[in-house]
C-alpha cells in the first residue's frame, strides 16, 4: 500500500509539471520552479514576464548610462519569404513550423542604454548568450536552417524619449554570423579551413564554373534588423517586457546556396538600470 501511495504522488507531480508546461510561457513563473521541476520539461526556453497591470515607466536622464540586464527573447512565430509561382506577384512570408526542440529563445544578453540630449536611445547589445541555431519547416516540406541572434544590436528609438514606457520602441539593424564554421564539412567532405577542396567524386570537373559555388566555401556575416516595442514597465524592479519582430538571412551552406528572408516574431524581458 505504501509503494502504491508513492507511485500516485510520483505521477500527479509528474502530472502537474507537464500541465504547467503545456498551459503556455504565459502562466508558468520559473523563478518559483526548482530544477527538478524545470529539466525535460521546455520551460527553460520560455522568457519570465510581468503582470499585464505594468504600466508604468521608467525615468531617464540624459547624464546617465544604463545597462540592460537578463534580456530574453523568446521566439513565437516564424516566417520564411517565398517566390510565388505566378512571377506577377509579390513575393510574401510564408509561417513555418519549428523544428528545433526547447533551444530557440536567447537568454542572458547584456546590453548598454546610452540617452542623447534630444532624447534618442541608443540600445547596444554587449554579450549574452545571443544566438541559437534553429530550422524551420515549411508548409512544402523545405527545411530552412537559419541562426538566430541578436548580436551586436544597434538601434535607437525616436526623438523626445524622457523615460521608458509602453510606448517606446527600439530599432535598428544587428550582424547575423554564418550558421557553419570554417571547419564545418558538407556531404562531399569540403570545407573552407579542412577537408577537400572540391567533390573527389568528380575530380574531372572540379574547375567546372556549375560547382564553384559548392567548391569555393566562404564565411560571411551578413546584416539583419529587429523591432523591440515595450509594453510593460514596472519602474520599482525596473523590469519591462514587450514583442519584436527581427529579419534575417538563413544559412546558405557556405554560400553554396543564395539566402532566405527569415522573419521571426516573439515577446521579450529584461532589467533596465543605472550603470555603476
């Protein structure tokens, strides 16, 4: 009887974890879970939030430098841009299906406020753990690799900015790494630092101009931009939170393939205060 006692309080705490998890971001608080209640479940990869009433704001003076602690961004929705068939229309996004499990948010990203005398901000990302590798699925069956980040975020937000409230907004662009290393090896063992220099399959044809894009590997940063809206602000922890929408290239092989607009919705947290 007391074997049978421990097995079904075993699974109603099983029972009620999975819940927590499976209820939404929105309703679990990791700060009141312990690691046991967190491992194995996807909890990790949600951001923490604030109550819906945070509507406060704020202050800023212009003499003063900020830091931005613990920012999250937790990934919601993905879109990839796509040709249409009738060359008469526009190309649009198309939502995708995540693939990767439980390592898409970015956690832990620093980042520096600096006000100017007319009131711009000027929010630049220092460090963090600021990219993740994730694949999305299109409704065709394509699988569109892509790494997102948010590295060396540099935007501002408009004029007039006394404070930061539900109605500030940041934008500007940041430098999107390529998604392989210079190490990395693709099918036919090629690679830019190791490997072959062209298919051994194919020896015959390894100055052929139709391989020469999968033959000549290159590493290259390109550029992608990002929206962050604030929402909500409780100025007694500094906490604010809100959406962004970011734009990026995916991978592109080593450049053996041309890139895909990549567009990424999702909601964000962070600490905001005086620099020491």
């Amino acid at each position: 009887m007391r074997y049978r006692a421990v097995i079904s309080m075993f699974l109603a705490l099983c029972l009620g974890v999975l819940t927590a998890c499976s209820s939404g971001s929105d309703s679990v608080d990791k700060r009141s879970l312990t690691y046991d209640d967190i491992l194995n479940t996807g909890i990790a990869n949600s951001c923490l939030d604030i109550p819906e009433t945070s509507r406060g704001s704020i202050a800023i003076d212009s003499n003063t430098k900020y830091v931005v602690k613990d920012l999250c961004l937790e990934p919601r929705e993905y879109f990839v841009k796509e040709e249409p068939v009738n060359k008469r229309q526009k190309a649009e996004f198309i939502q995708g299906k995540l693939l990767t499990r439980y390592t898409s948010s970015l956690e832990q990203i620093r980042a520096e406020i600096s006000p100017s005398n007319d009131g711009v901000l000027t929010f630049k990302e220092t460090d963090g753990i600021d990219f993740q590798p994730v694949t999305v699925l299109l409704p065709g069956g394509e699988e569109v690799p892509f790494l997102f980040t948010i590295k060396n975020l540099l935007a501002t937000t408009e004029s007039g900015q006394t404070a930061i409230n539900s109605s500030t907004d940041f934008a500007g662009k940041f430098n999107v790494p390529s998604y392989r290393g210079q190490v990395f090896l693709d099918p036919k063992g090629r690679s830019i630092a190791s490997g072959y220099d062209n298919a051994v399959a194919l020896p015959a044809r390894a100055d052929d101009s139709d391989f020469t894009r999968a033959n000549v590997k290159e590493y290259v940063a390109r550029d992608g931009e990002m929206s962050l809206s604030v929402t909500k602000v409780d100025p007694e922890t500094g906490e604010i939170a809100g959406v962004f929408e970011s734009e990026q290239p995916s991978a592109t092989d080593l450049g053996a393939e041309d890139p895909e607009d990549v567009k990424v919705r999702g909601v964000f947290y962070a600490r905001v205060e005086p620099a020491a």
